[in-house]
C-alpha cells in the first residue's frame, strides 16, 4: 500500500477530525478489524476486512470503537426495510465521507429500523463502509423546497 492510500485511509476513518490533528490509525482499525465512531456519534467508518463483512455478512456483526474509550462495541445491521423511501442526511458529513473514497462509484443502501445509510466504496483496492445515521425530521428541521 502506497503512503497515499494510507493518508486517505486515515483521512476516511477521522473525516470528523481537522487534517493537521489526525493520527496514525490504531492498528486493529488499520487492519481492517475494528471499524471508528465519529465523535458525534453519527457515523462509524470501517475499511478493510470490516468494510467487507459488513457488506457481505447476513446481518453482519462488526466491531467499532469511539476515540479515547477502551474495549468496543457490535454493531448488528438489519436486514433492508423497504422504507422510507427519502432520508434527510448532513451535507458536510455525506460530501467528506466521499470524497475520502477513491472509487468512481458507491452503493448506498437503507438499512434497519432507523434506517441508517450504508455507504460502500473503495479507497484504492480496499474496502470501505460508512454507516450514517438520518437526521430525524420534524417541524424544526424541515427545509422549504423551491421552485425558483
């Protein structure tokens, strides 16, 4: 692996982090055992072997830890909903997630009952997954949509 595919890793699995302030990845996140939560505990990023189960396990059962806390957790996905058929998602938070993949396309699938977005790309030849979770609509978040 080159050092390119490397800082793109690390800039994948700490999207949420300024790039002057991210870190070597922890080696069970390096080696595709353990994936990372986001800080705000909307996302959790995964690449490698991780990435992969958790595409094609059926329901996958992966490991992820947040920054700073010991042992980790499972995240156990559901199997696919049907509905809804739109979810409300953060921008900035779907825009850095892609652009730190290095695939010219990805899959994005709703999964479970609250209906969390799986986003499945490559970052050179390796897997790489995000789970991020919706922004739960009502009144005060609803945007007016447009025609001019």
């Amino acid at each position: 692996m080159t050092a390119d595919m490397t800082r793109q890793e690390v800039a994948f699995m700490q999207w949420d982090i300024p790039k002057k302030k991210q870190t070597d990845l922890p080696a069970l996140q390096r080696d595709g055992e353990q994936g990372r939560m986001s800080d705000n505990q909307c996302v959790v990023t995964f690449i490698g072997k991780a990435a992969f189960n958790l595409r094609t396990n059926d329901p996958p059962v992966v490991r992820y830890m947040k920054d700073g806390e010991e042992g980790f957790r499972e995240l156990k996905r559901g199997k696919w909903c049907g509905q809804p058929d739109s979810v409300r998602l953060d921008r900035k938070i779907l825009l850095t997630i892609l652009e730190n993949m290095t695939s010219d396309a990805v899959d994005i699938v709703l999964y479970g009952d609250s209906y969390p977005i799986d986003v499945h790309g490559l970052i050179g030849e390796r897997s790489a997954s995000a789970i991020i979770a919706p922004i739960i609509r009502d009144e005060s978040n609803e945007e007016e949509v447009s025609e001019e």
